[in-house]
C-alpha cells in the first residue's frame, strides 16, 4: 500500500526556537496533504490542508503564522511550528488521500516536546 | 460530513470476535463509511470503508445497515495486537478532509 513518510519521530526544542516536520509520500503523487495535532487522551484536530502549489487552508483557531505549511512538490509538505512554547507540545501526524483502494494514509507521527 | 456516535470504550477477550457499534443516522447517499484505527502513540491504520454493501478484507468485515444509518465493524479474531482506538468516519468527498469524531477505546484482553 501507499507510503507517508514522517521525520522525525520525536523532537524536543527549547522555547522560542522553530521546528520543522516533514511529510514524503514514498510510491504516490500528493496534490493534497492534511496535518493534524492530537493531544494526550484526544481524538485527532485537524489543523490544515496542504496543497501543492498553492497556500495551505487553516482550521479555524489555528494560527497559520505559528504553523507554517510549505507544499513545495507533489511528495513533500512540511509543517514548521514557529517561535515554539510548551503548550505546543503534543502529537503532530500528516496524512494524505491515496485513491479508492487504501483511502488516507497517515505518516507515523512526531512527538514535539518544548522545553 | 454526517456525524457518528461510538461507544467511548469496550471490552473484547482474546481469539473472539470484536463487534464495533457506529451510529451514522444523518448519513447520505452518497457519504462512504471508512474506518480507522490508532495503536497509542502510532499514526492512523486504514482498516475498511464502505458505501451500500457489505466489506471484507484481510483485517476486517464491515456491515453497513440497509438504512445506511449504522455499520458495524467486525474483528473476526482479535488479538492483542488490536488493543487501539477505532474511529468510523463518514464523509462525502472522498480525498476532502477527514475529521475524526472521539472512537471506541478497545481493549482485548487475555
């Protein structure tokens, strides 16, 4: 089945800095991307759509300068939290559509921890 | 997208079969039925999804009512391995976003 390749698994960053996650997807084309932020013991929250080429859509309450999404490629969307403070950390997963057989697939997640 | 309703948790014993309730009363016709699975601290698993009939595949069954207004996902033997949180999730446009509603905590036990 189809492939979404997130780096890295986990980060811990000092408050104040920026961090960059990355989404691949390994053996399809993703015009479309969708990042999400889940907390400890809560469902997934989208966050944003990413689309190639184009500026990425925010959910409401996001804060697109905070979350910056690039989608420069047909394979690549990154997710870059910005000016990060504790209440950042939590679970950041990317998914994108694959097609009828499969539906969405979801990268393996990455567990940001600001200190 | 139409909302679902899942029972917060459930329990299942190890090698029987785990049965798990999705109520989706406000459906539409043309509104697919998926469902997915979240291993603690893992990525979504796709597991299924169907529109009118009847699924099976390597890892489940998935029964949608005649009404459509709910569907049931079957583990046909669970394991340990299936301990997750199961969400069922309707949505019109395929490919669009996909919101996740709270799931069913299962957990199967020895």
């Amino acid at each position: 089945g189809a492939v979404v390749s997130q780096h890295p698994s986990w980060v811990i960053c000092k408050s104040g800095t920026s961090v960059k996650i990355e989404c691949r997807s390994l053996d399809f084309q993703a015009t479309t991307m969708f990042w999400y932020r889940q907390f400890p013991k809560q469902s997934l929250m989208l966050m944003a759509t990413s689309n190639e080429g184009s500026k990425a859509t925010y959910e409401q309450g996001v804060e697109k300068d905070k979350f910056l999404i690039n989608h420069a490629s047909l394979t690549l969307s990154t997710l870059t939290v910005t000016s990060a403070h504790p209440e950042d950390s939590s679970f950041y997963i990317c998914s994108a559509w694959t097609g009828g057989g499969y539906g969405y697939t979801f990268g393996s997640g990455t567990r940001l921890t600001v200190v | 997208d139409a909302k679902t309703t899942q029972p917060p948790s459930m329990d299942c014993a190890e090698g029987r079969a785990a049965n798990l309730p999705c109520n989706h009363s406000t459906i539409s016709g043309n509104e697919y039925v998926y469902w997915y699975r979240q291993i603690h601290s893992q990525g979504p698993q796709y597991i299924i999804h169907g529109l009118k009939n009847n699924e099976t595949n390597e890892m489940a069954s998935l029964i949608i009512t005649e009404d459509r207004k709910s569907s049931t996902l079957i583990l046909p033997h669970a394991t340990l391995r299936d301990t997750a949180v199961y969400y069922c999730i309707v949505i019109y446009n395929q490919g669009g976003k996909l919101i996740f509603g709270q799931g069913t905590e299962l957990s199967v036990k020895p």
